[in-house]
C-alpha cells in the first residue's frame, strides 16, 4: 500500500478502459463467480458468505510493486488499486446485503 501511495501521490489516477475493465471484474465478477461455484459446491450459508466476501475483496497492492519492478503499467496498476478499494465500499456492501 505505501508504494500504491507513492506512486498516486506522483501521478494522477487514471481512469481509463483498463482499469475499469480490471475493477469490474475484481470487485463484482470474480466474487460472482465465486458465489456461483460455492452454490455448485452446496456450501453452508455461513460458508457461501465467507467465500463471496473473500473474494470480493479489492485488489492487492503487491501488483502496483510488480509493475514497478518491470517499469510498465505503474499508473494504471496504482489507479486499479485506488479504484477497486473505493468500489469495494459499495460492492461488498451490496454483497453483503445480497448474501444475508
């Protein structure tokens, strides 16, 4: 997080197709597919929310490090991660809601 920090502070976030794309499909895709497979999996409710919620969580920090390691992609990997935790208020929320 304190270099995702470092680089939002030297750069302006940007919002442009791929970090949407990749916000979408962290923050509401991806636990929907969870969801999906833990309903396959006839998890216990308890369960079903744990998973869904696990999965939902926003995106890591550590690939803001990698990219900066490669020196490709490091607005649009710290733009990702500030996006997807903003979003992650509203869509584990509604997770939440939806899985209660």
């Amino acid at each position: 997080m304190f270099s995702a920090g470092i680089l939002l502070c030297l750069m302006k976030p940007v919002l442009n197709r791929m970090v949407i794309t990749s916000v979408v499909i962290r923050n509401v895709v991806v636990p929907l597919g969870a969801w999906g497979l833990a309903l396959v999996a006839h998890l216990s409710p308890f369960y079903l929310r744990e998973v869904v919620l696990t999965f939902a969580m926003p995106s890591a920090s550590v690939i803001v490090i990698l990219s900066s390691q490669i020196k490709k992609g490091e607005r649009e990997a710290a733009s990702t991660v500030f996006f997807s935790t903003i979003a992650a208020v509203f869509s584990m929320g509604a997770l939440i809601a939806l899985t209660s």
